[in-house]
C-alpha cells in the first residue's frame, strides 16, 4: 500500500515521502497515528506542497541554531561551588545550570535538554560541554567548576548567595 507521510518517521522517510508499507502496518499504526495518509491523487498533492513549507521551516531553523552557535561557541562559563578540600562537590552542577549560566552571561535561552553532559559534574575542574542546538549545529562551551571556601564565610555570616549554588544529594 502507498502511503504519503505526514510526519518524520526514522526508518521510513521525512515529511512528504511516498512508500510502499504492508496493508496492515499502514491501516493498524501508520494512519491511526497521524504519520501518513493514503497516497491519493490530492494527497500526493498536498504532500508535496507541505515538503515545500517544511524544507522552508528547516532552513529557518539551522538559520537561527547557528547565530545561536556563534554566540556562545567557546563561552567560558565559571561556577563556584561548595567542594570537600580533594575536589568532590557537595551536590553536582546539572544541565540546568549550565542552561542558566548561558542565559545569565549571553542572554541566550538554550534548553537544557540539548546540553550534552553524560552525567552531572561532580568535581571541581575544567569541562568542555557540547550543546546540540539542532540536528548538525553543534557549540562548545567551556565550564569552569571552582571551589569555593564556604567555611569561613558561613561562620562570620558574609557569604553571597549568588556566588555559590548550593546543591542537595
């Protein structure tokens, strides 16, 4: 059965393709889901002028993604944190962070999810973080983890919240 899809499908095809699938996967997943529609005349039709629209919609986004890129490719974030005297942080500095360090210094909203960090930082030191801002268009950021002596500033009460982000567990 041909099919036109609606929607990106990973092993089919993008937006506007026309395939040929088995009877029951078009009739019992592909349709019922909105991912494709009968290949007719008129939707074969339609399906090209919205692969028109959608091509035009992709290039405006890797448009944005990369002025994104350009302006914090190579930022240099620093974060001073609560650390034991070896180095380990007393909690982790999460993709969240970084996201709103971005914002704070570039005013740049980048999602946290598209912060690539294998697992949350939990020592002190130097990190180069990949951010995947869309499909290919990638930005390296630098993140500077520093300890900061909290000890004593906790004791005489002068310690600046805004220096220090305190993390639990």
């Amino acid at each position: 059965m041909k099919v036109v899809l609606i929607k990106d499908h990973e092993k089919l095809g993008n937006v506007g393709d026309i395939v040929n699938v088995k009877d029951g996967f078009a009739k019992n997943f592909l349709i019922p889901n909105n991912i494709a529609i009968l290949a007719t005349p008129g939707n074969i039709k339609q399906a090209e002028i919205l692969k028109k629209s959608v091509v035009k919609k992709e290039a405006k986004n890797i448009e944005d993604a990369k002025k994104i890129a350009e302006i914090i490719e190579g930022t240099e974030i620093s974060i001073k944190v609560n650390s034991s005297p070896e180095g380990k942080l007393f909690g982790s500095i999460t993709n969240k962070d970084i996201a709103e360090k971005i914002l704070e210094l570039k005013k740049v909203e980048v999602d946290r999810k598209k912060i690539d960090l294998e697992e949350h930082i939990k020592e002190v030191g130097r990190y180069d973080v990949v951010v995947k801002l869309y499909k290919d268009v990638k930005a390296t950021v630098i993140v500077n983890i520093q300890s900061d002596d909290v000890q004593s500033d906790l004791q005489s009460g002068n310690m600046a919240t805004d220096d220090v982000i305190k993390k639990d567990g």
